[in-house]
C-alpha cells in the first residue's frame, strides 16, 4: 500500500472509531472542530520545518505529490487521524470514568 | 547542533501547548492514566504504521538531522517521542477549548 492508501484508511478508521466503536461523535462537535481549528496551522508549521529542511524525506512514487506548505497532503490525514484517534478515545475514558 | 533538527520540532510543540497545562488549568497531564490509556493503542497503530512506511521506503530521514538513537522496526527515538508529544498537545487543545466555551458538548459529561 501507498502511503496515500494508508492514509485515507487510517482517516476512514478513525471516522469509524469516534462514530460508531468508542460512539463519541466528536466529528459532529463544536469542540472538536475548534480544537482542530487550533492545532492544523501548527501541523502545517512542524511538517513544513520537516520537510522543508529535509529531516523527513518521502518517496515520490508512495504520494499523490501534491504538497501543502511543503509536507505531501498525506500528512494531514496522518495527522488528523491521530488527532480524532486519541481525542475519541480520550472522551470515551473520560465517559467511563477512567 | 544540526542532529536536533527534529527534536527542535518536538520542543516547539511542547512549548506549544503544555503552557496551557499552567496557565489554562487543563489538567492533562495529571491524569496520567486517562492520557496513557487514550494514546497507547493509538500511538501502537501508528508506530506499526510508521514501521511498515520506514520498511517500504515511504519515508526516511536525514541520519545528520536526527539523534541517530533507534528502537525497534528502526524507528527513530523522536518518532516514538512525537506519537507522546503530539497526542499530549492534542489533548490539552480539546481541553483548553472545553474550559474558555464550558456551555460546549464534549461527550463525557456527568
């Protein structure tokens, strides 16, 4: 798989996870979009200082190739999946009293 | 100097975010089994994903720019230090959000 597949799998599982496995909807919150809000224009600004510098290279034949701020647009997937992931499961402890 | 490329970063998001830690009150990381638990099996898939990724030659990375200091499947230390930093910030963002708009639904209510 091309890290172009696996990152729209990884985007569709955390949809998948926050929906209808943990059942915290946080996709349908103003508090999870605010947050998100908040944090994308620093993922834009770390993965440009990775990329940008070259201390994270990426093969060109496992991208779409189209960049944002330098960083392969994969990288948002990567990171909003991570982000909603344990978000979701943050929310879901929290409910269970952990 | 040039080999804390990465960790630069990693610096740059816990200065970031973890000052909301004190003057926001958030209160994440004193819950440290709520935070543990919430990143673990999360941040597993995504080091199996970073694995998988670094084995097939999706990513790599500048040997001069990192501290050279690996764990298993040859995953740099910061790449395992990144999948605790940013999930950290992540949580302490929703938080910092939950405290300044209280009347907003988060979802574990009592």
């Amino acid at each position: 798989m091309s890290y172009t597949q696996i990152a729209v799998s990884a985007v569709l599982l955390a949809l998948v996870l926050d929906l209808f496995v943990l059942r915290t909807s946080l996709i349908m919150r103003k508090v999870f979009w605010t947050s998100y809000a908040i944090i994308l224009p620093f993922q834009l600004l770390t993965n440009w200082w990775l990329t940008s510098r070259n201390i994270v290279m990426y093969d060109a034949g496992s991208i779409i190739g189209t960049r944002i701020a330098s960083a392969p647009v994969e990288d948002l997937l990567f990171g909003f999946a991570l982000i909603l992931g344990v978000q979701s499961s943050w929310v879901y402890l929290g409910r269970r009293g952990v | 100097m040039l080999k804390l490329g990465y960790v630069a970063m990693l610096a740059f998001t816990v200065l970031g975010s973890f000052w909301l830690e004190v003057a926001l009150k958030v209160r994440v990381l004193r819950r440290v089994r709520r935070w543990a638990l919430s990143i673990l099996p999360i941040a597993i898939l995504f080091v199996l994903w970073d694995a998988y990724a670094i084995a097939h030659h999706h990513w790599h990375f500048d040997t001069n720019q990192i501290l050279r200091i690996y764990g298993p499947f040859k995953i740099p230390l910061e790449e395992f230090l990144f999948f605790l930093v940013v999930p950290l910030a992540a949580l302490m963002t929703l938080e910092a959000v939950r405290n300044v708009k209280k009347h907003w639904i988060v979802g574990d209510e009592k």
